[in-house]
C-alpha cells in the first residue's frame, strides 16, 4: 500500500518491487530494482526514507525517520533502521535494530538480532555481533556481493507472477 502523508507521496521508480502487503508512506523514494517485500514499513512522516537501487527490505522490516539504503545494501526479515544510514552492500541481519546516527560501512555485515546503538560508525566490511553490537571480524564473502542479484531476480519473478487469490 502507498499512502500520501501531509501532502507528500511515496516516489517509486518504475522498475521497483513494492509488496501489495507492505506499506510506504510520505516521503520515501525506491529507487530503481530495489524490492520492499511484505509486511515491510517505511514510514516516511518524520523525515526521509531512501532505498537505493537494488536495495532491498525483507518480511517484516521497519524504516523510519531518515533511514537511508544505499545501493545494493540488504535489511533482513524483521530488522529496524530508525535515523540510520545503511551504506552500500551492506547487510542488516534478521531481527537487528540499528539505531539513530548509526552508520553502518560499506560492505558491513550487522548480525542476526545485534543492536547498533546510536552514534555508532561501523567499519566497511566487518561483521558486528551482540548487543550492543561490536566488531568481530572482517569479512570477504562473496555471496553477500550476490544478495542485490539474486533479490532482483526474485523480485522481478514475483512481479510477473504472483496472482492475488481470492
């Protein structure tokens, strides 16, 4: 579902999967590929929401205030972005909460229900754990490079074929 807030509506590009069962409202942009899967919240009535192209934000996932995702960057089923800045290829896990002023590096890995506090700058292409969350190692996985291309891919299959069932 789109929805205007207070005179401004959700900017979606063409190529976008937004879930009929997601909700976007007021000042979001999706940007081109990028996928907004069901039950998702962007709640764009206290700030900017950007997701970049092909981003994508899974089951469940929360975005408020100005919550920004770069290009190709992953917010796993059930997380929250709230005030943050989630930088390119990066991945917030399952259930983690990345709080206000929080920057999470390029390529950086946010482990399955860590905390990122407020404030925190997390290094590009390292793997935080816990709460609140800190640096466990660095990483090089080539199958986070692949996250973008294979949530496209599915996203584009969803588009073509999913049939609502009444």
């Amino acid at each position: 579902m789109l929805r205007s807030f207070d005179g401004t509506e959700p900017q979606v590009a063409d190529s976008a999967y937004v879930d009929d069962a997601a909700v976007v409202i007021g000042d979001v942009r999706i940007d081109a590929d990028a996928s907004i899967w069901p039950n998702t919240t962007l709640r764009g009535d206290h700030g900017t929401i950007v997701v970049g192209e092909r981003a994508n934000v899974q089951d469940n996932a929360v975005l408020h205030e100005h919550a920004t995702l770069e290009s190709e960057a992953t917010v796993g089923h059930s997380a929250i972005v709230h005030n943050a800045t989630v930088a390119e290829g990066a991945l917030v896990g399952m259930n983690a909460v990345v709080l206000d002023g929080a920057h999470i590096g390029e390529g950086a890995v946010v482990a399955a229900g860590s905390v990122v506090t407020e404030g925190t700058e997390v290094p590009p292409s390292t793997l935080v754990v816990g709460t609140p969350a800190e640096p466990k190692t660095e990483i090089d996985d080539a199958r986070l490079a692949g996250t973008a291309d294979r949530y496209v891919e599915l996203s584009k299959r969803h588009a073509e074929t999913s049939t609502r069932l009444e």
